[in-house]
C-alpha cells in the first residue's frame, strides 16, 4: 500500500497515521474522516487509501468503493446529525476549488436558511446549445471510455 501513497500529501499522511485525524470509518480500500474547517457540523470527507489527484486519474474500481462508503458516511450524517439535506461534493482542479490534490469527496449537511451557495437558480439553457455539447460529450465517451 506505502508505494501508492505520495510523499508530502497531507491525506496520505493521514492514511499513514503520520498525522491525526477524527477517523469515523475505514475498510481495506477507503477512509472516512471529519474535515476540520467544517462548512456545517458533521462535513465528512471520504478518500480512496492510495493516491490519485482527481477523477480524471482515478480508476473506476475505486470510485465504486469510495461512493459505497460516502453512502455508508451519508446515511450515518443523516441519522447523527438529522440535517435538512446533504450535499456531496468533489472537486477538480483549482478552477473548481480544489486545494487538497488527493481525490476526495465532501459530505456535508445542508439547511434551507444556512446561506450557503452551493445551488444556483434553475434558469432553462438553449436546447441547440446542449444538444450539441451533448453530441460532443456522446462521440468523445465513445472513442474514449
Ligand atoms: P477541497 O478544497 O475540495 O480540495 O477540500 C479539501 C478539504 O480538506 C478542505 O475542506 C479542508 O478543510 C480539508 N482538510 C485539509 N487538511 C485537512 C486535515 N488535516 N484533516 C481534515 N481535513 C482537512
Ligand atoms: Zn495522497
């Protein structure tokens, strides 16, 4: 496992035990923890146990086992801390506001009035425009994936 860690990543040092962390679950393949600049209490953050940066890199394999355990940590929060809503997410890249470049998703607990922007009002798109990203987006998965 130690040669598919990166040196100097913090969330590898945390798999590691180099440096503490409120571990709530882990099995042979991920790790949840309780990130310490909460958004809302109980914002959890889950991680695959080797290092890949994003979800460009990532195998699919072990975004199957992180998402099995961000719905374990999911259904935890929901009966722990019985919040209005729960919002996953995950970050790629600077632009998207990644600062931590070891893949993880958040699980955060939401509330109607808690002022948070992460929703945005439902504005109807031009429908040339998304058909043809679509077709882009249809050609590329199928000459890549
Ligand atoms: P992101 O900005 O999406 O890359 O999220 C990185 C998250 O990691 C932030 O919410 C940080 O608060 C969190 N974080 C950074 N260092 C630690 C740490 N040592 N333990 C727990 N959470 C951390
Ligand atoms: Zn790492």
């Amino acid at each position: 496992m130690s040669d598919r860690l990166q040196d100097g990543c913090i969330f590898c040092m945390i798999i590691k035990g180099e440096i503490p962390s409120f571990t709530i679950y882990e099995d042979d393949a991920t790790k949840a923890f309780m990130d310490i600049n909460p958004l809302t209490p109980g914002h959890t953050l889950v991680i695959p146990k080797f290092h890949t940066a994003n979800i460009f890199e990532a195998p699919a394999d072990s975004l199957g086992q992180v998402m099995t355990t961000v719905g374990k940590v999911s259904r935890a929060v929901d009966r722990v801390i019985a919040p209005e809503g729960i919002n996953i997410l995950q970050a790629n890249g600077a632009g998207a506001g990644q600062s931590v470049f070891h893949i993880h998703f958040h699980v955060i607990p939401r509330a109607v009035d808690d002022g948070f922007t992460m929703n945005w009002p439902q504005v109807p798109g031009n429908m040339d425009d998304i058909g043809k990203t679509a077709k882009a987006l249809q050609d590329d998965i199928s000459k890549h994936e």
